[in-house]
C-alpha cells in the first residue's frame, strides 16, 4: 500500500479521534458539522497541540480542514480507495458525474505522478496524489480536500479544500456548481506540463476542474466492494481498476 497523507499525518494522532467521537455524541452534533466540531474540548485541545504558537488565522483554518477531513475519513472505516490507470483515463474521458458516497467518508488515491496541479496560482505545479472526499452538510454535496505534493522528501504537502455538487437537474452532464471552464478554452485534465501530453500526464488547472474529477471517479466506484482489510490497520484498501 503506498503511504496515504493520513498515515503519514495522523497515524498517531488518530489515537486521540475516539474521544472525540464520544464528544460529538454527546453535543449531539453532525461530523460533517465543522462549526459544531471545532467547538469541542478535544478538538481544541488537540489544535493547541498541532498548530504552532504563532500562526494566523489561514494556518489555524487550514489546521481545522485537514483535522476534519483526517476524522471523518476515520470515523468512515478509513477507505481508501486506489485508482488505476484505466478507471482514471476513464474518468478523465467519461462524462457520469456524481456526488453520492459508498462511504460517508474516503480517499481516493491517484496513480503516482499522473496527475498535476497547482495549489494556489502563486505555487509550482505539484503532483496530485489525491483527495480526502466526505459528504457535506448541504444535500446531495461533497467536501473535497485535495493533497498535492506529498512525496517522501518532503516533510509535509499541500491541501486544498472545496465543497459542491453534480447538477440535480441533470446528473449525467458534466455540469457542477464550480465553473471548471479553463480561461483558454482548452478541455478539461489538457497537461499544463511540458511535455505532458508525451509523458501521459492529466492537469487540473481550478477548483472547479478538482471537483469535476472527483465527482467522475466517484461515479466508477463500486457500491459494494470489499475492501482489503489488514490488522490493525486504521485504513483498508479497495482497487479500482
């Protein structure tokens, strides 16, 4: 299994999300709640321990994020769902988009190096490895949260986070509540990348590109698969070929 930012991140950490379970319970609380989850004793506990002394408050919002997303894709059995090199050129070519879950919560992680973005437009383009995904508090939506860079040089990686839906008039077209629309008119997933189109890489050049592709690989997920379950383990594979 190839390492996972939430392995990588909250492998310990993650001893610490029972508690606040326990503490959603009995706010009576949402998970999918962000507001409602950061007002908890131990989350806020857990914060002051993670987040450094002298961050602002985009450092202590990214901090929130990302602590979400790692506990809902825990509270959801930890699914990680591997995406192959055919189930992704299906995707990138397909037009079924979706926004409902096997899980309530997952991972979706790309093949290596396949895919590239940037995370914000003053960063270099990074590799995308893939995407925390839950379903989000409005109906029928999902929040995404993107890493890209993680590699294993690099201490830490970068996140992105966005929140949207499939069209519920028209499911089967490609239209999403983020314009995925590229300012050249290029088609969607085009590699950015020199030499892209040689190599057989995929970009995703907005957010709204992001969702787009999560929503189609959403679409081939199987409803039912059994995932490959390992002892003791805090995250279970399953393959999409």
């Amino acid at each position: 299994m190839r390492p996972t930012p939430f392995g990588l991140a909250f492998g310990e950490i993650a001893q610490r999300f029972p508690a606040i379970a326990e503490a959603l319970q009995q706010d009576g609380a949402a998970p999918v709640d962000r507001d409602r989850f950061v007002l908890l004793e131990p989350v806020g506990r857990l914060l002051r321990e993670i987040v450094p002394n002298d961050a602002g408050a985009d450092a202590l919002e990214a901090h929130v994020l990302l602590l979400h997303h790692a506990f809902l894709h825990w509270s959801g059995a930890g699914r990680v769902y591997q995406i192959g090199e055919q189930a992704l050129r299906r995707a990138v070519s397909g037009k079924q988009i979706t926004t409902q879950l096997p899980q309530p919560a997952l991972y979706l992680q790309l093949p290596e190096l396949r895919v590239w973005g940037a995370p914000n437009s003053a960063a270099p383009p990074e590799p995308l490895d893939g995407m925390f995904v839950s379903a989000a508090a409005a109906p029928g939506g999902v929040g995404v949260l993107a890493i890209f860079g993680l590699r294993p040089d690099r201490p830490g990686f970068s996140a992105v986070g966005i929140e949207g839906r499939a069209d519920a008039d028209d499911p089967g077209n490609t239209e999403i509540e983020v314009a995925a629309a590229r300012d050249d008119g290029s088609p969607p997933f085009g590699p950015t990348l020199a030499g892209g189109s040689a190599a057989g890489l995929y970009s995703v050049a907005n957010a709204g590109e992001l969702l787009l592709l999560t929503g189609r690989l959403l679409s081939l997920l199987p409803p039912d698969a059994p995932a490959l379950e390992m002892a003791g383990a805090l995250e279970h594979v399953v393959q999409v070929d």
